[in-house]
C-alpha cells in the first residue's frame, strides 16, 4: 500500500491535508500527519482510519528516519530552513519530497544524488513561488511558440484581505506568517528595467511602488522583492529589458509601513532593553529625537509626513497611546523592535471570524509580433471560504497537493531538484486547479 507522509499541521496546511485524505482514500492509499504538537494533527486527520497523527520533531534523526523510510511520497510544510535536512534524508531513503519553498543552495546540492535515485524533489510548488512560476511560464511558451520576441514581464502577488472583510484603514490582516510579513524585504531588491539593473536597498524599497488596476478589484500598489535576476534563464528571458518580480498590498500601504522602515521598528537584529515594561507610546518614543510636544505631532515632523492618511493609520494601530505593550509582565525583559511591532500588528491585523481573505496575481507581459507591440494583462484572484479555509491556504495548499498526487500515480517523470517551470508540470497543474477549483486567470491583450 503506498503511503504519503505530511510534516507540518499548522494553519496554512488545513487544504492541502484536506485534499491528500481525499486522495488517499480514492486511491487506497494511507498517511501520516507529523508535528510537534501530535494533538493539532489529529485534529487535521478527522478520525480518517486511513491516516494517522504522530509526534514528529526534525531535530531527532532516528524520528526523521523511521517516518521517511515508511513513506514513498513526503510534503514538507515545516518551515524553509529545515527542507534540507528532511530532502537529505529522502534521498538517502529514495523518497520522493514536495515543498512550497523556494530552492535552496542546500537543496540544490542534492540534485545530482536525487537523479542517481530515481526521485523528484519537487520544490516552489505553492502560490509565490509557484502558481506564479506555472502562470508565467504558460504565457511566456505561447508567446514564444508563436514567434514573438518579449520585451517586458513583471509579476506581482499579494496575499490580501476580501472586499466583504476589510475593515481597517490599513486594508491589511495577517492571511500569512506575521513575521515573514514584519521581515518582508529586508535585503536588496534586484531587477532589471529596461535594460538597466536596479539594486534598491531596503530603507528606499517601500518607496519604489508602481500601480496596478485589477480587474473588478480596483487599484493596488507593487513593491520589487527579492532577486528577481535569478529567473532570466529559467524564464527563458535572458534578453529581456524588464523583468521584475513583486509583493502587491492595496494602495496606500507602503507609504505607511515606509514609516516603520525608517524608525527602524522592523530590525530584528537586536534586543531593546526593559522593553517589556513600555508602553506603546513609550516603544514609540525610543525611536525619536529627545523633544517635547504630541508624539503623533513629533513623529509627522520628524519623518515629513504630509499625507494625513498616513497618520490615520498609525493613529488607529495605537502607536502614540499609553497602553502597556504586556498586560501581564513576561518572563523575558528584551525583544527586538520587530518582536514588538509583531506583537502590535497581531492584535489588529488578525483575521475575525467568518473572515475571508484574498490572492491577488498580476502579471504583465510586453513583446512584440509581426511589427506589432503588444501588452498582455493575466490576473488571478482567489477568495478564502473563511479564517481557516483561506484563499492563501488553498492556493500554496493545492498546487503541491496536486503534484503530490501525480507523484504518487507516476505521471511526475522528471527527477532531481525541480520546480514547475516545464509544460509537462504547469499544464496538468494549471489545468485542475481551473477546472476543479477556480483559481482561474482572466487574460487581456492590447496593442501598445
């Protein structure tokens, strides 16, 4: 009996566990649901006499070994930094693995053995990175299968609030990991635009936005992330002007998280002292100039704010009241300004009950064809069900769990590190996730 093995039962997994028991039980096939805390898997499971929870912890080798081996396909949906160590040990097993991850140099190391092995590591099989990759790459084949010579492509993904639950001025909430979203950007963005490299630091990144129109979802605003340059040749874009990757938020965000970035309120680098006896005007205060006067007042100043939204919403976040940060004194006394800023955005930005959240895709390609320029618009917006079956769930969720069950019915023939951007992937892929669960792409073309 073939056998499917999860690691990782947190939010964010409820979809893909969903579909895999489906699958299985279709198939005749069984699983085992791993995490840290045994009691949340069960939970996951449903009582599916197909499928069984355990403790599973990847720091302990011999719990690694004995569950892998058992195993003919593994997800991971533990978090990025511990892929490697659970790649390594599937390809010493000959065990296929699946993540939503993006590659690493470690998981790359691991090519060469996995195709000694017969096995596919199987990685960027979620939303961004991975219905972004499939999406692209099915436009920029057609374009080239007709002979068209692409001049421009950017792409840009959010992970959003719905029309129906936005209810904040931020028109933001956590549908994702909160401190990735505190950490976002940190580093250079690199991309090239028209046919000039641009390295934009992370102090200047929220202030290099562009806008985007989406259709019947209004106006949103895009910020370069990451390394873009890295997918010209997996694209199959190396003489391309303009290649840009981004994060999308809803016009307006970025000037206001800007205000963050140039306090300092995201650095995780160090640990602010009896932090944890402040209050949030007191955390608000550590980051100016000593001065008198409204802290709202000296914070506009001292930043040159002119646009009164933005001070809306550091207002309504409670920035510059006298609200202890800890109700309860902590046993630990010093946190870093993004722990604390965390700690903040969680208490307002989480999803309510009956919320729905939002994926919003944009890509734009421009090329050329006959003598004639085109610009080809392909958006995709997907809304959750509700605050544990999300938009964000089920579009990072699907797309491995639908790779997975291809490489449990054998229909995944490549092997090594791989990531969905060959037709042989994206087009089965593209094509349930259309059919079977309306993540679809609205596409337009225009002459330019």
């Amino acid at each position: 009996m073939q056998h499917i093995l999860i690691l990782g039962a947190g939010k964010s997994a409820t979809v893909l566990i969903d579909y895999l028991l489906d699958s299985a039980s279709k198939h005749g096939w069984t699983i085992t649901l791993g995490d840290l805390d045994q009691a949340a898997a069960a939970q996951k499971i449903k009582g599916q006499p197909h499928a069984k929870a355990v403790y599973f912890n990847a720091d302990d080798a011999t719990l690694v070994n004995q569950y892998i081996a058992a195993a003919d396909v593994v997800v991971s949906l533990l978090p990025a930094f511990v892929h490697p160590v659970i790649a390594k040990a599937c390809v010493s097993l000959g065990k296929h693995f699946v993540s939503a991850s993006y590659v690493s140099d470690a998981m790359r190391a691991l090519h060469e053995e996995a195709v000694k092995k017969n096995i596919i590591l199987l990685n960027e099989i979620g939303l961004d990175p991975g219905i972004d990759h499939m999406s692209a790459m099915s436009m920029i084949d057609e374009a080239h299968a007709k002979g068209a010579t692409i001049t421009a492509f950017t792409s840009y993904t959010g992970g959003l609030i719905a029309p129906e639950s936005d209810t904040n001025p931020w028109q933001y909430k956590f549908t994702w990991n909160p401190r990735n979203v505190v950490l976002a950007g940190q580093g250079t963005a690199k991309y090239l635009q028209e046919h000039q490299y641009k390295y934009i630091p992370y102090h200047k990144l929220f202030q290099s936005t562009v806008t985007l129109e989406v259709p019947d979802y209004g106006v949103f605003e895009g910020y370069p992330n990451r390394d873009s340059l890295g997918y010209r040749e997996i694209y199959g874009l190396e003489h391309t002007g303009t290649i840009i990757r981004g994060t999308l938020r809803k016009a307006g965000f970025c000037k206001a998280w800007d205000v963050f970035v140039q306090l300092g309120m995201t650095d995780d680098s160090y640990k602010m002292e009896q932090v944890s006896s402040f209050t949030w005007a007191q955390f608000t205060e550590a980051f100016l100039p000593a001065g008198q006067g409204r802290l709202d007042e000296r914070i506009q100043q001292f930043l040159h704010i002119t646009d009164q939204e933005v001070m809306d919403k550091l207002r309504w976040l409670g920035l510059f009241e006298e609200n202890p940060i800890f109700e309860t004194p902590p046993a630990e006394t010093a946190y870093s300004p993004a722990q604390i800023l965390q700690r903040l955005l969680e208490s307002k930005w989480g999803l309510a009950a009956g919320d729905k959240d939002m994926c919003v895709m944009m890509h734009v390609m421009e090329y050329t064809l006959n003598q004639q320029h085109f610009r080809q618009y392909s958006s995709m917006v997907a809304i959750g069900t509700d605050e544990v079956h999300t938009a964000m769930a089920k579009t990072v969720g699907l797309p491995a769990a639908i790779a997975t069950e291809r490489i449990m019915l054998g229909l995944m023939k490549q092997t090594g590190v791989v990531i969905p951007v060959t037709a042989d992937i994206y087009v089965p892929l593209l094509q349930a996730l259309a059919s079977e669960h309306n993540i679809v792409f609205r596409e337009t073309t225009v002459t330019i």
